[in-house]
C-alpha cells in the first residue's frame, strides 16, 4: 500500500497561510542551499510545473510523488495566476463541492467522497506515494489517512491564519521519524503514523 504524504509549509506556530490561505510570504525563505539540497534534491515534483520551468528543473524525474491531491482553495492559487494544471508531471485531483467542471483535462475534481478516492488511490501499485498538497479543509479530512507528514517550518510567527488541519479536535499519534536544520532558520520534520 502506498502513503498519502502530508508535505506542507508552515510557520513557528502551526499556519500554513494567513487567514485567506496566502502563503507567498514563505518564498522568499527558499534560499539556495534549501532549494538545491532539499526540494531539488529530494521533493522536486513538489515544485509546480510552472515553478520548475523557471528554475532549470522541469526534466527531473520524480522522486517520492506520482500523484497528487489538492483542496479548491489550493488549487485557486495556481488558477489566479492562469494555470490549470500545476502538477502537469503528476496524476492531478483536485477535492471541491463547489467546482462543477475541471478547466483542465489533466485534473480530476474529486466532488464526493475524498477518503475512498484516497483509500482507492492508495490501492494501487505503485512505487510512488500521494502527494497531499493542501490546505488546511482538505487536510483535516483526510487525517486518518495521512502516513506520513513532512513539515517545513519556517521562522516566522503569524500569530493567527490558516491552521495545517482544519479539523475538529481529536488526537493522532506520529512518531519523528528525521529532523533537518538550514542555515536559514528552516526546520524539516518528518513523522510517520503511528502503529
């Protein structure tokens, strides 16, 4: 069986966005080191297509992820800058009640029932897990199908904005599994579930 992989940004204290979900402040953290030794290195189809054309890297093979799913307001974000189909190098679904029709013949609208397309989509065979792009609705539905959680800290406190899961209270147990540390104050945590 195949992991969904919640691999997120996020600030000191726990958001992932302000409180639209606008997340552009994190950018300019990506410095050099961090992009060549970690998202290059190891997580380049987490780059978008449009993103990884601007940096050199759009021939790189995957590494982690041939799959990719995403909430509407994640997905908004590629749309207000006039791009369908972030992911082009991933299979793309996207989870909305609300958009009635992809604009994009490479994306997928998940409308009802996102754990059984997840729970499905983790079926198959594949060397390659699920990439859970966010934000933070699509998250909290789909807590109790997250294996494995990849959260880049970033040093900066927001004080309040979009939570990494929008959910109800209730406890899940990860273990820490790697900590890496950057020399521009970014932390990368990785959990695995636990048994």
């Amino acid at each position: 069986m195949r992991k969904l992989t919640y691999f997120i940004a996020c600030s000191i204290d726990g958001f992932i966005g302000d409180p639209s979900g606008d997340a552009q402040f994190f950018v300019p953290l990506v410095d050099e080191e961090f992009f060549e030794n970690f998202l290059k290195a190891e997580y380049p189809e987490t780059v978008p297509t449009h993103g990884r054309r601007a940096t050199g890297i759009d021939d790189l093979e995957n590494k982690k992820f041939d799959t990719i799913i995403q909430g509407r307001s994640s997905y908004d974000l590629a749309l207000a800058v006039d791009v369908t189909s972030p992911y082009a190098h991933m299979r793309q679904y996207v989870a909305s009640r609300t958009l009635e029709k992809s604009p994009d013949p490479n994306v997928e609208i998940v409308s009802e029932g996102v754990v059984g397309k997840i729970r499905e989509l983790k079926q198959e065979d594949s060397a390659f897990g699920i990439y859970l792009c966010g934000g933070s609705k699509i998250a909290g539905e789909l807590i109790d199908e997250v294996d494995e959680l990849v959260i880049k800290t970033y040093p900066l406190v927001l004080g309040s904005g979009m939570p990494m899961f929008g959910s109800a209270f209730a406890l899940t147990e990860f273990t820490l599994d790697t900590v890496r540390t950057f020399k521009n104050g970014v932390l990368v945590r990785t959990y695995q579930r636990k048994p």
